[in-house]
C-alpha cells in the first residue's frame, strides 16, 4: 500500500502514505480527503486525529508535538510538510523498497507465533531524528526489511483505528483487503454513496488564538458559523455554564465526545430540566421535540401516567433491599408471556445481562468461545469490547485502551449477513459456547437478514451452540414479542433491557430453561426429592429486582399487553411514512441525505461529519443526543413528527445559505430567539 519508488521525493512519499492513511480512516475515496482542511473537519475526531498522528510518528520517527496538531498543523498538507523536514535522512533516498507481506506467521510446535516489534522511540522535540530501527524478534533489520514490517504496522493500525472509529460513531466498517492485496494494485475506487460528503470544508474553529486564515473556509461559511454558535450559546447559555463549573469535578463522556476545536465552543450536553410526552424543556426553559427519547428507553414518551402512578406507589411502600421483591416473579411471569421465553432474570443494565448471558452459555455448554458480529454493540462489558486482528479479521483484540487481550481472546468477529460466517463458525463449532447477534442492527437498520438469521439458528442448534439475541433495542419495540417474533426464531438466551424497565435502570437475561437454569439450578419442588440439579455458575448484584424498577416494569408490561402487538405495528407503519417523506424530500430536493430506519427506530445517514444539521435541530427545536440513534414514541402526534420534517427542512435551507450544503435556495434567518 505504502509503496516507494526511486525519484520520488520525500515529501510526496509522506504525502501519499498520509493521504492514504485518512481516506481509509474516514472512509474516503483518496482523492476527496481534501489537504488544506483541518484533519478534525473533515470527520474524524481529536482521538483518531492524535491516535493517527501518533502512528505517523512512529512510522517516520519524527516528533510531533501535540499542541501544534491543533494550530500550525491541523492541516494535511501541514502535517505533510513537517514529516518531510523532519524524518531521518534515509527515508528520502531509499532505493525502491519492497512492501513485504505481513511478518510471517511460523508455526512453531503448531502454534502461530507473530513477530513482536519494537520501534527506538523519535528523537525528543528539537532533538536530531534517529535513524530509522525495527528490531523483529530481537533482531536488528535493515532499513528496507523495517520499513516493510512498519509499512505492515501501519495498515494494521488503520485497519484497527478505522474499525474503533467507526463503532465509536455507529458507522460499520467493512474489512479492509489485507495489505498483500492492497501492496499488489490499487484499491478501485469505492461507488460514491447515496449521502454525500457533509457539510464540509470544515467548521471554523473559535479557540482563542487559532489563525483562521488557515482553516481555508469561505468568508459566508465563516459568517454563517459565528451566527450558530453565538445563537446557540444564547439560547442555551445554562447548560453550557454548568457543564463547564462541574467539567473539572464530574468526568463524563457525554460532555467531551466527538471534540473538534471547530465545534469546541458548540460543545456540550444539553441538561434537561422536565420532559412530558414528547417534550423535553432545558435549563433555559428552550422547549424541544425530543427525538432520542432515552436512547430508545421512553416508548410511550416522557413521564407516562401509568408508569408514574406504579413508581410512586410503590416508593410509597419503601425500596427494599434484602427481602425478596413483591413484584419479581410476576413481571417474569409477564415478560414470558409476551416473548415466549421460559425463564426470566433481573439485573440493572444492558450490559450486566449481555455478559451473564454469555456466562450462563459457558457454563451450560462448557465450552470457551463466542462469536459476535461486526457493526453490532453489546455495551460495555469487557469480553465485547472487541475488534478484529488484522492476521485473522476472525480473531478478536482488544477495541480500546484497559481491555486486556485475555479478556477477549475466546471471542470470534463475524460479517453479519454474510455467507463467510458460517465458514469462519463451521471451523470452531466445537469451541463455542455461544453466538450473539444483534438481531437488527441499531447502528445499520436496514440490514435485516431474515434468511441468514433462520440458517444461524438452524446451524446453532445443530451445532449445540447457544444462539443469544440481544433485543436491547428491538425488545418490546418492534414487536411484542421483540426480534423473536418478527423473525419467528426462538433464541436460547435473550437479553433485554430499556423500554421494559419504563425509565428505571433494568436489564433481564431471560431464555430456555437449559441454559437459565444454570443461575439457580432449575427446577424444585417442596415435599418429595426433587433438588437444584443443574450446575450453577456465580450470579449475583445488590440492586437487582429494586422495588421502583419492578413496579415500573409491571406497569409497562401490563399496558404493552393490554395494548396488544398493534400499538408497536402502528408506530412501526407511523416510522416508515415519517422516514419516506423525509426522503421523497431529499431526494426531490438533492439534500445529500437519507433516513434509515427499521421499527421504530431511525438514523439520519450522510457522509462525514454532521455535526452542523444536529446544531441546527437543536436551534429548530428538535432535540437529538450525539449518537444520533432516535425513535418515534407513542407520544409523538402526526404534528409532531410534521414539525421534525419541518425543522429537517429548515435546517437544509440553513446550511445552504451558509455554504455548508451543496445548491442554495431562500433561507430563513437564523436568530438566537428562543
Ligand atoms: N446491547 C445493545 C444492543 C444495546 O443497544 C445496549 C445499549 N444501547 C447495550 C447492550 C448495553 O445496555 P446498557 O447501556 O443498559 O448497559
């Protein structure tokens, strides 16, 4: 991929290998990543942008320093030029060097060894540039023998960077050809997607001291951006004040997620004071249609009579800890009338209930492997905090930083409705305990492979593998009976959490008794012999089944059964009218856009950073979260849902008139009027 040939000078080998690095990174074409546009504009995020940089560092032994990332070389082209007056001498005149395949894998006693590299660290800043050395197993290479295995690193890395940076922001990223392929010829170029590149030559960056001059936008651009953050920083003045009096003390995600210097100043959560219905009022009183709703948590809107009413009768009656809860075995009872599952348990979240189910499908299986699919989120536990290895795209590493290699060794990364899963299952059945599917996708809902769900439930059970839905989203909202219904599969584990729980922390690992009956030890009864005879494993958590989350559960189930599946067909055939006129508008209109959607879930899918049409929701009233993931809620009138379309509408008009979208029309003004 990183090929050098003689004559090429050493700036245009740092150019190509830099140009090559951010088109993969952002899932660009290389002839769209634009050079004289800050790298944090076109998409990626400060983490990818340092974590890059931090790659070319090592590849071309240079130092760069940090804080100029974010002022003299923000730009590509910046970059570019200070790798290639600072790299060691002998990358500049190499002779053609070969880009060999990637180390070797030598079986030693029948177990693949990898090399293990060790970069001599950059010179430190100002310091003279070390040459370049690569020790592989303890040995010393030549400058060509390091540069292919470097040249290996880096695809590796990107490949690994561009799969964190698109679960990171609920894009799925297709596996990259492997680097003997890609070294060969030249990856064709990709067809241009529907939505096309965003609003962008970037936003303009209003840190203090930035040299705008650089940042390479039009001067109606530049206006238009003052113009929004100033009205969105008057309209939401409290919110932006108290996130940053409690920054220091109150470490939290959500307030620094998707950092751009560009949109630091946009930057911060919205906090809600009081939500009803559809509606949720901020601090400053501004009063939005909510379209997040909870992350899919409130599918009868915000603060439901009936919900309501349970929880406070029951804290009325105390929150007891200790004493088994009233309410749990009826709402189990509940849960499994309405999915068909035979057994139910309680624990506080998604994630507590994605890693027993997993647990609960080793002990009963006994066997050490499980397969999850890529695209798929399974929350925050570590086994699923997992990307592919570029040796093996099957073979889980870690996806972040503090999750140890151990922790994900026994996991298998699958193409989701594609035949090569099956191959990649067929060649470890009799290892795996497990395979977990998100059965539709929230990052990708319009892939919804019916057929290969029905051939992977025929292959587990064959296989005596455990087949685990995780219906965290899907469950209760796409059916009654949740992805189980809709497909007419049966799981043998399911997890379930959010809408169930009515706004109360929940999670529920429910399923067939052969695996469920590894938490208690199945089924006894009182006055003959009968005893707990299934094997258990360690179960356990203070808060499961609290009072306040029984009571609200109960409520929710027992107005989902009163409703019947038909409050979740309506608001399913309400979504895809809403979706369609959305884009019968796109389309007529050539907003370079499209709404994606199953059930009662839609995305906004558009390439690049989109950050701006989110800011001008908020200013239209319309407020969404930063993984854009939102839903249509019993509580949303057809005027409400009118009223999103309108401001969608409003907002394309907008960034036209700023430049921030291709073909301009009238514009309405944009005011900082509440
Ligand atoms: N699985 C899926 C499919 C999810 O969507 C989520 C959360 N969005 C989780 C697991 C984790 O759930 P929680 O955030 O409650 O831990």
């Amino acid at each position: 991929m990183y090929e050098m040939t003689v004559g090429e000078n050493a700036h245009d080998k740092v150019l190509a290998i830099v140009r090559s690095l951010v088109a993969k990174l952002l899932q660009y074409d290389e002839s769209e990543v634009e050079m004289d546009v800050p790298l944090l504009e076109m998409g990626a995020d400060s983490m990818v942008f340092v974590d890059a940089v931090r790659r070319l560092e090592d590849a071309f032994s240079v130092s760069i320093p940090v804080r100029r990332l974010f002022d003299d070389l923000s730009t590509l082209n910046a970059l570019v030029a200070f790798i290639a007056s600072n790299m060691p001498a002998d990358w500049g005149s190499m002779e053609k060097a070969e880009v060999e395949s990637p180390p070797s894998h030598s079986k030693e006693n029948g177990v693949v060894v990898t090399p293990t590299v060790t970069h001599i660290p950059a010179a430190p800043n100002g310091g003279p540039p070390q040459p370049l050395s690569t020790y592989v197993n303890g040995s010393k290479l030549n400058t060509n023998q390091a540069k292919g295995v470097l040249t290996h690193i880096i695809s590796q890395q990107l490949e690994v960077l561009n799969r964190q940076l698109g679960l990171l922001e609920g894009r799925v990223v297709e596996a990259a050809p492997e680097p003997e392929a890609l070294a060969a010829e030249p990856a064709a170029p990709r067809a241009k997607p529907e939505a096309s590149k965003p609003a962008a030559k970037g936003v303009l960056p209003f840190a203090q001291g930035v040299d705008l001059s650089r940042q390479g936008y039009s001067a109606e651009q530049q206006a238009h951006l003052e113009r929004l953050i100033q009205a969105h920083n008057q309209r939401t003045r409290n919110s932006k004040e108290k996130t940053q009096r409690y920054r220091a003390v109150l470490a939290d995600n959500r307030a620094s997620a998707g950092f751009r210097l560009s949109t630091k100043e946009l930057l911060y959560p919205i906090i809600a004071q009081r939500a009803q219905g559809s509606r949720m009022w901020d601090i400053d009183d501004n009063e939005y249609i909510d379209i997040a709703m909870g992350f899919g948590v409130y599918l009868f809107g915000h603060n439901p009579t009936f919900v309501r009413q349970a929880v406070e009768e029951q804290l009325g009656m105390g929150m007891q800890l200790g004493p088994q809860s009233e309410l749990a075995g009826e709402v189990a009872a509940l849960i499994s009338e309405l999915t068909g599952v035979e057994r139910v348990a309680f624990l506080n979240s998604g994630t507590e209930a994605v890693m027993t189910a997993l647990r609960l499908a080793r002990t009963a299986t006994r066997r050490p492997k499980y397969a999850m699919f890529l695209g798929s989120y399974h929350g925050h536990f570590d086994g699923t905090l997992a990307t592919p290895s570029l040796e093996d795209d099957s073979q889980a590493i870690p996806l972040t930083a503090g999750v140890s290699a151990q922790m994900v060794k026994d996991c298998l990364l699958l193409p989701y409705g594609e035949e090569r899963a099956f191959e990649i299952l067929e060649r470890h059945a009799g290892d795996l305990a497990a395979v977990i599917v998100e059965p539709v996708q929230s990052r990708r809902p319009e892939l919804q492979p019916r057929a290969f769900l029905q051939r992977l439930r025929a292959f587990t059970a064959q296989a005596g593998i455990a087949l685990i839905f995780d219906e965290m989203i899907t469950g209760f909202r796409l059916h009654q009976g949740g992805a189980q219904a809709w497909y007419g599969l049966e799981a043998d584990l399911v997890t379930y959490g959010k809408v169930v729980g009515g706004g109360m922390p929940i999670g529920v690992v429910a399923g067939k008794g052969a695996f469920m009956d590894c938490l208690d030890g199945g089924m006894w009864q009182y006055g003959d012999a009968s005893y707990p005879a299934t094997e258990t494993t360690f179960f356990a958590g203070t808060f499961c089944k609290h009072p306040l989350t029984m009571a609200a559960t109960r409520a929710v189930l027992r107005h989902l059964k009163a409703e019947g599946p038909a409050l979740q067909a309506s608001l399913n055939a309400r979504t895809t009218q809403f979706t369609e006129a959305l884009n019968a508008y796109f389309v007529a209109d050539e907003v370079p856009m499209e709404m994606v959607h199953f059930g009662s879930l839609y995305r906004f899918q558009y390439k690049g950073n989109g950050d701006l049409l989110f800011y001008h929701l908020l200013q239209n009233g319309v407020y969404t979260w930063e993984g854009r993931t939102c839903f249509v809620t019993t509580a949303h009138s057809d005027e409400d849902l009118e009223a999103v379309i309108a401001a969608v509408k409003k907002s394309v008009s907008q960034l036209r008139a700023g430049g921030f979208l291709p073909q301009n029309t009238a514009v309405p003004e944009l005011t900082a009027q509440k």
